[in-house]
C-alpha cells in the first residue's frame, strides 16, 4: 500500500511541475531562444569574411610561434688542453676530437677520455664507419681502419689519388628540418657567430633564439637527432648543447 501511495506522490508532483513550465515558463524559454539566434545572427553578420583567412593566419603563426620557440641550452662543458683542428663526431657512445696528428676519443656519459691515438702526420680527414670502426686520413695519404670501442689500429694503406678535403669547415650554417626533429613544424636554421649561434626561423627569416660563448667558437658537430643535442668547440671548452623549449 505504501509503494501505491509514494508512486501517486511521485506522479502528482510530474504533472504539476509540467503544468507549471506549460502555462508559465513555456514563454521564458521561448524567449532565451529566441535571444540567443538573435545574437548568433547579429555575430555571423558582423563577420568581415574578407578577413577571415588573415585572422585565421595570425592565429595560426602564434600557435607555431609557441610551439617552436625553441633555443640553445648548454648541457655541460668540460675545458680542452689541446687545439681542435677538425669539427667534433659523435656516436651513440663517444664524441671524436681530432688535433693535429692525435684522435681524443670522450665518454658521452661522463665526458672522461677513454682512449688517445698517434697517428704520423696530421689529421685531415675523418669519419665513422660500420662494424664498430673509424676512418682517418693524414697529410700524407695514410689511412688508418681503427676500432672504435679502444683505438687498436685494425689496417693501415697509403692511397695517392685522393683529394684532400678543406681543413675547417666547422664553421658553415646548416639546417635543421621537421624530419630530422619530430618536435618542429618548420626548419630551423643555425647561423654560427664569431662567439655565438643564431636560431632563424626558415619560412620567416625571423630570429627565434641565440647563445653567446665566452670565446671565439672554432667549430660545431652535426645535429644529433637522437637527444636533440650538438657539440661545439671554442677556444677553450668542448660544449654539449641541447636544443629545447625555453
């Protein structure tokens, strides 16, 4: 019995509040709608279509103005006793500095040497390669198959046709695109200074970012695409750069 009664209850009390919103409040909404396309009209009308795609091209250079303001940060350092004479290498492990007749092989992992080698004249060319090994060339055609992992010369042969390459190209501007860092929507290009590199927007030609050394910079590695690093080498330090949102 008491189940019938609360389920009246219950029914009275459905009717009466759509007896209420029929006879009073029907009006009221009615009249919100009626507002609201108004108002909605009104704004469509107001629209300077000729407009639209400036606006929407402004909208859209400041989403890829925050999504690709990025810049330079120096990751570490470590001071070098000895001049570069070509620009840094690097693989998954090592980083690769040649002076004069000596390659000075670095850990990635805490920047300590792991191995020296003499070669016996000086360095004009280098290079990695496969199988776990190194390419060297010296002034006088002599080039030498090493092991990357300790150094150990692996064969050695004097090739008198090959051209030598210019000594510094360390210094040229390069470019970074969207395939090579996921994190882009357009390239990036690097512009060395005397004491400095400038980050240039590539579509824009506008300045995105820039960093200043304490010396004059001698040369820069390639971009590694895995970490999102560079290596740069000044008059006095070797320098790990990370390239990342401010």
């Amino acid at each position: 019995m008491k189940r019938y009664v609360a389920t009246m209850i219950l029914l009275i009390l459905v009717i009466s509040i759509s007896i209420y919103y029929t006879f009073f409040k029907e009006n009221e909404v009615e009249v919100n709608i009626e507002k609201s396309k108004y108002l909605i009209q009104q704004r469509i009308r107001n629209i300077d279509i000729e407009n639209v795609p400036k606006s929407l091209q402004i909208e859209f250079e400041k989403i890829l103005l925050k999504n690709n303001t990025l810049e330079l940060k120096k990751e570490w350092s470590t001071n070098l006793d000895f001049d570069l004479t070509l620009k840094p290498f690097f693989d998954l492990n090592n980083i690769y500095l040649i002076s004069y007749d000596k390659i000075i092989v670095y850990s990635k992992k805490n920047s300590e040497i792991k191995w020296k080698r003499k070669l016996d004249q000086t360095i004009v060319y280098f290079n990695l390669l496969d199988r776990n090994r190194v390419i060297a060339c010296d002034d006088s055609l002599n080039f030498y198959n090493l092991r990357r992992s300790d150094g150990e010369l692996i064969w050695k042969t004097n090739y008198q046709d090959f051209t030598q390459p210019s000594i510094n190209t360390g210094l040229r501007p390069f470019l970074i695109t969207p395939s090579q860092d996921k994190r882009l929507l357009y390239s990036i290009f690097f512009i060395p200074k005397k004491k400095g590199i400038m980050l240039i927007n590539n579509d824009t030609g506008q300045l995105i970012s820039s960093i200043e050394f304490d010396a004059e910079l001698l040369f820069i590695s390639e971009y590694n695409a895995f970490d999102n690093s560079l290596y740069v080498a000044t008059e006095l330090q070797l320098i790990k750069l990370k390239l990342e949102k401010p």
